[in-house]
C-alpha cells in the first residue's frame, strides 16, 4: 500500500506559509521589488520577427530623417527637386532595417552576426593581430579577392560594379539629403565652394581639372558601371551554368536597373552640353524613375549581400584570429585538420540551435562524412540485398 496524499488544504496552509514571512520582521517591512526598466522595455518590444522588423525599420527611418532636416540646416539646403530621391532613401534606410532584422533573427544568421561584430571590435584580436582587420577590409570587402579564385574576369566587372557604386553612393546620398552643396559667389561661376553642413570645405575653378572632375562625378561612375554589368547581363545569357538557376527578378532586373540609370546619367550630361537641353525633362523624370525603383528595390533582391557583406569580414576575421592562438582540430575519423576548435564548435552551436540533430558530424572531414554515410547505408538499407 502506498501513503495517501497530503490533503490539499494542508499542502496549501505549508506552501502560504513556507512563502510568507513574519509581519514583525523585516522581511514583512521591506516593499515589494518590481521589474527592473530594462526588463519593461524588453518585455515591451513585440515578439514576433515581423514586429521587431517594422519597428527597427520605423526607428532608422525616422533618425534618418531627423539626419536629413539638421544635416540640412533646417532644410535651408535642402533641394526640393531632389525631394523623390530623398523619399527613396527613407523607403531604403526602412527596407535595410526591416530584411536586416529578419536576416539576424534566423540561428544561422544569429550566430554569425554575433560572432562576426564581436571579432570585428574585440580588442584582444587587434592586440593579437593588429594588422588582420585593414588586411580583411581591403582584401574581402574592398578589392574582393576571393572572387579572383573563381574567375579574373567576374573579379575585374565586379570592381567596376562596386567601385562604381561607391563613388555614386558617395556623391548622391549626401547631395540629396542637403549636407554639402555646391554655391558660387558671383552667381554664375567659375569659381565654386563645396560646403559640408555649412561649413566651407574647398574652393575650386569650375573650368579646370578639379572642377570637372567635382561635376562629373556621376558621369565618371556610370562609365565604371556599365562595362562591369554589362559584362554580367552577357554571361547570364550566354553561361550555362549561370542560365540554369537564374531567375529574372533576383538576377537580371539589377544588371538592367544598373545599366538604365548610367545611361540616362550619361544622357542627361550629353543632353545638356550637345543638345542644349533637348529631351532632358524626359530623361531628367526617366533616370528619377530608375534610381527611385533601385534604391526600394535593394533591401528585397540580390544587392542586399551589400549589407551582409561586413558581417561576413567579421567571420573571416573570426576564422583569422582563431587560426592564430588555437590548434587545429582534427577529424575524429582520420585526424586529418578540419579548421580551428572554435569555428568547428560555432558550427555544432548553429546547429543545435536549428535542432538537426547530428551536430557531432561537424567533428568530421568531408571524406570521412561520406564514407560514414556509405557505410551506414549499406549496412542499414542495403543489408537485405548483399
């Protein structure tokens, strides 16, 4: 026989009474602790992935747009006639925030974003290796060596591209948001100053060198742009390998947004000094067009690797300083080297958090996988057949 239970008023008058503390003492006299601020802001913030997207979205448009009225003194330099482009840049800064928040809300992305920032800022890796973090800016992120293994070619159009981009980004960003313009003291020229925020930067002679450079910015940019994508539209319709899973929306329409919004760059400058003016209201509001559907379209298609790409030098970073102060780990099967205990360890941890299950495979080389899975196979499914 077993006991009976304890009846439940009995358990109840304990469990009051184990929770209660004497009126008299001081426990009885301390008031009760609420959450902390930071426990009520956190349990503010909406739990779904959306919500926390829409609002990380919400927040960086709207300190860009504070950015915007005091960069621009108020909106004293601001051009009106740049007003669509800004809207666009608020719609982008949106965009960004809201696929960003998603991208490091998944284990994978998670785990990597942390890894990767905290290599990037950690101060023992720049004591360790102080030159690796300039080495990987330059080599991953600027000049993009890595995709030279693949082909020189991809490499040379993809520096057009990105070099391109950054000259533009560079110029058109800060012009459309008001925080440096271009004035002239007597109205007409030659003479012209550069202001950031107001304040005089240089002075330069429109009809020299320096000036056409400084008006010819977006000219010399498409110039850098329209090879590289043409190149790329050229081997997504002539490669097979590059054919078979591209799709047009993801692979093509950036290629043409690219070569559409140089061109009509480039026209409007042809427009203005050979045409005297001719067709440039339609290619003025065309080239607005592009831009515009370019700058919405980068957070939801194949440019957003542009955000992602800094956390990625991160890793390698991350991979880098591992190398550095801890020893290879070795296959468990043929003790071959696989890669740092810590990069291995990170893989096991991405694993088990996206619950697969067999994250102890990751201690093992890629020869040793397959034949495991061989083996396995045989002795499990083909058993019956030998």
């Amino acid at each position: 026989m077993t006991e009976p239970p304890e009846p439940p008023a009995a358990a109840e008058q304990s469990a009051s009474g184990a929770r209660t503390a004497p009126s008299g003492g001081p426990e009885g006299r301390r008031p009760a602790q609420g959450p902390s601020l930071a426990t009520r802001a956190a349990e503010a913030l909406p739990r779904s992935v959306s919500g926390r997207a829409t609002l990380a979205g919400a927040v960086v448009s709207a300190l860009l747009i504070i950015a915007i009225v005091f960069g621009s003194r108020l909106l004293h330099d601001f051009d009106s006639a740049l007003l669509p482009y800004a809207v666009a840049t608020v719609f982008l800064a949106f965009g960004v925030a809201y696929r960003y928040t998603v991208w490091v809300s998944a284990p994978g992305a998670r785990r990597l974003f942390k890894n990767g920032w905290r290599s990037l800022f950690s101060a023992e890796n720049f004591r360790r290796a102080p030159t690796a973090l300039p080495k990987m800016i330059a080599t991953y992120l600027g000049f993009q060596k890595f995709l030279g293994a693949r082909s020189h070619a991809r490499w040379a159009a993809h520096q057009l591209i990105f070099w391109g981009c950054v000259l533009a980004s560079l110029i058109t960003f800060p012009l459309t948001w008001g925080w440096f313009t271009f004035t002239s003291g007597s109205g007409s020229g030659p003479g012209y100053e550069m202001r950031i925020w107001g304040f005089k930067i240089l002075g330069f002679d429109s009809l020299n060198f320096i000036g056409w450079v400084m008006f010819h910015g977006l000219d010399l940019a498409a110039v850098l742009v329209i090879p590289g994508a043409a190149y790329f539209l050229w081997r997504r319709m002539k490669d097979r390998g590059a054919m078979t899973g591209q799709r047009f929306a993801y692979d093509l329409v950036p290629l043409l947004a690219l070569i559409i919004i140089s061109v009509t760059g480039l026209l409007l400058t042809f427009s203005s000094i050979f045409l005297h003016g001719g067709g440039y209201e339609f290619l003025a509001i065309l080239h607005m067009v592009s831009v515009v559907f370019t700058l919405i379209y980068i957070p939801f298609g194949k440019f957003f690797h542009i955000v992602q790409r800094p956390a990625a030098v991160g890793m390698q970073l991350f991979k880098y300083t591992s190398r550095q102060g801890d020893e290879v780990f070795a296959c468990r099967r043929c003790e071959e080297p696989i890669d740092t205990g810590a990069y291995v360890e990170n893989l096991r941890g991405t694993m088990r958090d996206l619950e697969l299950g067999f994250d102890e495979w990751a201690e093992y080389c890629p020869r040793c996988k397959r034949v495991l899975r061989g083996n396995a196979y045989l002795s499990q499914v083909k058993k019956g057949y030998k």
